[in-house]
C-alpha cells in the first residue's frame, strides 16, 4: 500500500517511558476479564491523545475515526475540557445528591436548555447501560405495564436489564432479565424488506411494532425503545417516518417512547442537536452517554415533570451521578459544542465525506451500502452485490489496512460486515481528505486480496 502522510499536528507526543505492549498484553490476559477483545490482529496501545489524534507506545499517530467509540466528542483533551477538569478537581472531587452542589444544578439547566418539548427534567448516571436501565424502571413505574419493544440489531449496553433489550447474541447472555422484551424487525432499507426506493418504508416497519402490541404483548406495553441510528448495528439510518408511527403505536398502547441517543446525540448528525429530531418526533425519555462527557464517566436520562413526578414516590439518589467533577466536565463540552460549533462542522464534511464514499462505492464491488448522518457513517460490505452476502472478512482486511496507514476506524453490523466511523466532531477539512485516500487505498489493498508492505 502507499503512505498517505496525515495532516500535520502543532501538538508533539510526549516520550512514552511505560510497560511494552507485550508487557501490557501479558498483564492484561492475567488479570483483566478474559471476555475482553481487542481490535487488530497486533494490538495497538494508545498512550496519548490530543483532539482528534492518537498516539501508540511506538510514537506513531493516527487519525481516531471512531472517536473512542463515539465517545469522545469534541477531542481529545480539549484544552477547555481538561481546565474544567483541573479546577474542580482542586477545590472539590465528590459530592452526592444528599447535599447542594452548583455544577449539577448548573449543568442540569445547561443540558435542558437544549432539549424540546417538556424533557426538562434531568437524572445524571454514570454510563449508558444505567442510564437504559433508570429509563426501563420509569416507564414500568410510570405506566404500570411490563413489556417492552426494542429492535432486532439493537445494542443498548452490558448490565443485565440493558443486554436484555439488546439484540446482538455476541453482546448478551440469556438471562431472566429479557423476559416482557419483544424485539421488532429493524428498519433497515439495505437489507430489511422495505428498501430505499420505497416512500413508504417508515410507515411499513412501524407496523410490525402494531403487530407485537397486538400479539406478543397484552395490548399494552410499557415502553418501546430505539437508537435514533442503531450503532453497533451499523450506522443504520431509520426510513422517514419511522419513529413517528412507532411512537404512535406505542402511545395507543398506554406506552412510553424512550430515546436512546448515547452515540447520536450533540450535534454529531449535523442536522439536529438529537437524532431522533431528525425523525420528527419527540420522546417521553431520552437516554445519553459517551459524547456527553468527552471520555468522563458520564450519563444522563432526561424525562418529562410528569414521569419524574412517579420517580418521585420513593427516595432516589446517586451517590456518583451528578459529581462535581464529571458535571464539570460535561458543562465545559457543551460550552465548546456552542462555541467551537461542532454541529456544523459535522453537517459540512459528513455530507462531504458521505459524497467520497459514494465515489467509493461506484468503483469497489465489495462495498454494498454507504449510509450515514453528519460524522456517523457506515460503510457496508459485501462479498456480491446481488446476493448481499456480507463480506465480514473484507471489512475486517479494510480496517487493519486502515490502520496501517494511520486511521482508526471502527466494525459493526450483525455479522461484522460494516465500517463505523464517528471521529472527534473537530475534525478538519485536510482530515476528510486523508480519510478518503486511506479508504481508498485500504479498500484497494482487500479487494485485491489483502494487503502489501508499505
């Protein structure tokens, strides 16, 4: 393959005196939980990041193309961030919920500012899996019913209640914890039932939530919950109308419509602050995670008075959700999402880099589907066209070529098939440009059987 020199970077890494990697590695398979993976054949140590670039043990840089896995928003260390960070931590690190503390108020207020309609009431949490799992209980409580309707590819997190929605048998244990959970077919026009040329798809996939209200569950459900876009599904963008009709479905059935927007919130679709706006509708609650803290343990659930006002019949705290350090953290990321203004940096070059890709796709048969919204793009592949047989080697072959020239990206899909790439919403025009040679040139490597020395 051709080296493809990145975008040059003020930032220098500092010298990395630490363990080895095969050290690391070896420290890691004794004392680490064994169902950990790893990404790449050789595994890559990350010792330092700065905005949207990463640096391994050896020096070597990279382009973060998955944003630790959509986490980290606005850059690695952003310099605002890390000052937040700074201050809170040398005047004071821990406060819970029992006592008054001005960033959780603050923040609180900052983060419902931003959100529509009546979500104006904010619980914070630690992760996205708590922050499904807080979601689940209020809709239980607050409707008084029990089942529950998710999505087939859906991932929703790791704690036993949040495995049970998810649809991935990699991801989830058969536990007692997925029993009331029904599982809709996923509106996915490239390979559902309903494809893109279809105006009428959204409306279409929402009745198979009509028809689980209707026989799988006694009429009535708690809640249904979605990804705005499924993530580790595959970047999949929902048909038109499809939360709409879902919602109303629901709704007809006494239950609530939860959001999950751990991967599609902030302004990463670029059209919208949330990603289901992009769909038109407002939910009953909304979960975040990841973005929200720029790499902090941070989450939240944002409901309506009216919800809350059902939470409250029993004392709730939480001894870590709302600190003063994370809260901190997630005011200053939002202070450089308005400032710095993210989102249209992600309409402007999602839209360009989504135009690269299609070029792509014209002149590599292996690439089945490119989709996307702002910086949230997947790219699918296929051993044939015609048959859509994923091509779950191939997308593993494109990313280790990736990363041999210094891009990072990420894989999804039920069986692997689909390209991820969600970096720091920073990124800059002379970044798109090196990501699409990279692709280029990766995808070039695996469709010619693999991958050559550089």
């Amino acid at each position: 393959m051709k080296a493809i020199p990145l975008p040059p970077t003020p930032h220098p890494p500092a010298p990395y005196t630490g363990p080895t990697a095969a050290q690391v590695l070896a420290l890691r398979r004794q004392y680490l939980n064994p169902g950990l993976f790893l990404y790449y054949k050789q595994p890559i140590m990350i010792v330092e990041g700065r905005m949207q670039y990463v640096w391994d043990d050896t020096g070597k840089r990279y382009l973060d193309g998955l944003g630790g896995i959509v986490t980290i928003s606005v850059g690695h260390c952003h310099p605002h961030v890390v000052a937040a960070a700074n201050r809170q931590n040398e005047t004071l690190q821990h406060s819970t919920t029992i006592y008054l503390q001005p960033n959780i108020a603050l923040y609180a207020e900052k983060l419902a500012a931003k959100m529509p309609g009546d979500l104006k009431c904010v619980y914070f949490v630690n992760s996205g899996s708590e922050a499904n799992d807080l979601a689940l209980l209020m809709a239980r409580l607050s409707t008084g019913n029990y089942d529950v309707i998710a999505l087939r590819n859906a991932y929703h997190g790791g704690s036993p209640a949040s495995m049970g929605l998810t649809a991935h048998s990699a991801w989830k244990f058969n536990t007692p914890h997925s029993f009331g959970v029904h599982h809709a077919a996923a509106p996915y026009p490239y390979r559902g039932h309903f494809g893109h040329d279809d105006p009428d798809a959204g409306r279409k996939y929402a009745d198979d939530v009509k028809s689980l209200i209707d026989y799988a569950t006694p009429g009535r459900v708690a809640a249904f919950i979605a990804e705005s876009i499924q993530g580790v599904g595959g970047f999949v963008v929902f048909p038109d109308g499809y939360l709409k009709h879902a919602y109303e479905h629901v709704r007809a059935a006494a239950g609530v419509c939860i959001a999950d927007e751990v991967q599609t919130g902030f302004g990463r679709t670029g059209t919208h602050f949330w990603g289901f706006e992009t769909q038109g509708v407002i939910p009953d609650i909304v979960t975040m995670a990841k973005g929200i803290g720029n790499g902090a343990p941070l989450a939240a659930v944002v409901t309506t008075p009216k919800i809350a006002a059902v939470m409250a019949q029993r004392v709730h705290f939480n001894t870590f959700g709302g600190n003063p350090v994370v809260t901190a953290i997630g005011k200053a990321v939002l202070e450089v999402i308005e400032r710095e203004n993210t989102q249209a940096n992600c309409l402007r070059l999602g839209a360009y880099i989504l135009a690269g890709l299609e070029k792509l796709k014209a002149r590599y048969p292996i690439i089945g589907d490119v989709r996307g919204l702002g910086l949230l793009l997947g790219i699918e592949f296929v051993k044939d066209r015609v048959t859509k047989e994923p091509g779950r080697a191939e997308c593993a072959q494109v990313v280790e070529n990736a990363r041999e020239l210094g891009l990072l990206l990420g894989k999804g899909g039920l069986w692997g098939q689909t390209i991820r790439f969600a970096p720091p919403m920073n990124i800059t025009p002379a970044d798109a440009d090196f990501l699409l040679a990279v692709l280029d040139e990766a995808i070039g490597a695996a469709e010619a059987g693999g991958s050559a020395a550089l």
